[in-house]
C-alpha cells in the first residue's frame, strides 16, 4: 500500500529535477557559459532535494518542521518560476512548456499526500480489527432488520385473522337476525290471522263459553326481573309446645335420640324454630 503514493511522487521528483535542469541549462547556457548553467540547475535541484530528505527523515521519525517545509517549497516555487520564465520567453513551444511547468509543485503535493497516509496508516492487525466490527454492525443490522420484518409480518397476519373473524361473527349475527325476523313476522301474521289466532287459543287455554281470550306473542326484548312473593311465615310455637313437641320426639324411641337426631326430626316433620329456641327447649326438657 506504501509504494502506491511513494512511487508516483518519486517518479514526479525525478521528471521535475530532470526538466528543470534540462530548461536551466538551455535557458541560460546562452547568456553564461553552459557549466555555470548546469551548477545553476543542480544547485536547485540539490536543494530541493536536499530538503526532500530532511523532511522525510523527520516523518520517519515521527516529528515535523515547518521552516524545512517552507524551504522544500520555496525550491519547488523557484523550480516552478524557472519552468514558467522559460515557456513564457520560448520562442517556439510556448503552450507545451507551460504544460510542464506544474510539475515540481505536483512533486511537492504528491510527497505531501504520502506524508498524510503515513501519519494515518494503520497496521494490518487494526485494519483486521476494523473491518470485524464493521461486519458484526453489519450483522446486527441486518438481524434486527429481519426481526422487525418478521414482526411486522406476523403482526399483519394476527390483524388480518382477527378481522376475518370478526367478519364472520358479523355475519353469523346478520343472518340469526334475518331468521329471528323472519320467525317475528310469521307469528305476527298467525296472530292476526283470524282462523289461526282462534285454532292457537284453543290449544293454548282452555276455552270457556262466550269468551275466547287474545292470543299475544311472546315479549322480544329486554324484561325486567320480578320481585320472589313472600313467603307467609306460620305462627311461632310458645316454649310450652317447642317444650312438649321435643319431649315427644325424644321420647319417640328407646333409648331416647339425641339432641341432632331429635332436630333432625323435628324438621323433618314440618315444624319450624330458631337454634337457640330449640336448644333452650332440649336442655329444659333434658334436665
């Protein structure tokens, strides 16, 4: 991964360095002897790459100066200048000098690029790392995405049972009405038959002479409870008559019954008392 964003920096350095050597030496070689042309282009392509390696050595080492910077840029400018002098004094080949002349600040920005993906490089060992807990998101998600789709099904297909029920119960309920309807007006029309009202009444009660009583249909609707009739209460037995009436069924038997027996027959034959008189009436006559 390192040598995809070295090598084309490198390679760029190297097209730049040549070029502006190469245009050093042809532009000024005419004004000034060729050697002090070629000091002149190496000069700036030393420095350059001079500040080149300073700058590289400090990233390897995990630290930054901005003045070795600023000097790395400076060469790359004055390179730059040189390349845009010389397109711009050409007498022929103005436009492709001009083309080439952003190569050394391409350099520049090309080293500047591999520079920032040293600084956030990261191991295989990390990127391993990263990209599990991307896939285990991605797991989840999908998970929790077929659960709500699961969900959202099932909740759909309980609706949809639901409704359908409650469609059939709808119409179980309109077709009993239909016949109850139906079952109401055919006694409707026996009842006011004339022929058919008099034939119910004489199966229904008994007929009397001169009277024949209305035949009514039976209440459909709501009906109100009626209150159970009291019950009319028998005279209270006086202590006297409790007391002979206890006497009496104990001694019924031989050997005489015992308290429960005795109250069990007393009910048994229809009479009525409170505990507490009945027990007051054994213990007097038991004394």
């Amino acid at each position: 991964m390192k040598a995809k964003t070295v090598l084309p920096a490198v390679a760029m350095t190297a097209v730049s360095m040549v070029l502006t050597l190469a245009v050093v030496v042809m532009w000024l070689g005419t004004a000034m002897p060729w050697p002090v042309a070629l000091v002149v282009g190496l000069g700036i392509d030393g420095g350059w790459l001079a500040t080149l390696a300073y700058e590289r050595r400090l990233a390897a080492q995990g630290d930054h100066s901005r003045v070795v910077t600023g000097v790395g840029w400076c060469f790359g400018l004055i390179a730059t200048g040189v390349l845009v002098a010389h397109a711009v004094t050409a007498e022929a080949s103005t436009g492709a000098w001009l083309a080439v002349a952003w190569l050394p600040i391409a350099a520049k920005a090309l080293w500047l690029v591999h520079g920032l993906w040293e600084r956030t490089a990261l191991t295989p060992t990390a990127l391993g790392a990263i990209r599990g807990i991307q896939q285990e998101a991605r797991d989840e998600a999908a998970v929790a995405r077929a659960r709500l789709r699961a969900e959202a099904s099932t909740e759909e297909t309980r609706l949809t049972a639901v409704t359908e029920a409650g469609a059939r119960v709808a119409r179980v309920q309109a077709k009993t009405a239909e016949t109850l309807s139906e079952a109401w007006s055919t006694l409707e029309t026996a009842r006011k038959g004339e022929d058919t009202g008099r034939a119910l009444t004489s199966v229904t009660t008994r007929v009397t002479p001169d009277v024949t009583p209305r035949w009514e249909l039976p209440v459909w609707g709501p009906t109100e409870p009626v209150a159970a009739l009291p019950l009319e209460a028998g005279p209270a037995l006086t202590d006297e008559a409790l007391d002979a009436l206890v006497d009496e069924i104990r001694h019924s038997e031989t050997p005489a019954l015992s308290y429960r027996e005795m109250a069990t027959r007393f009910r048994a034959a229809g009479h009525s008392a409170s505990e507490v008189r009945l027990r007051a009436a054994w213990k007097r006559v038991a004394a």
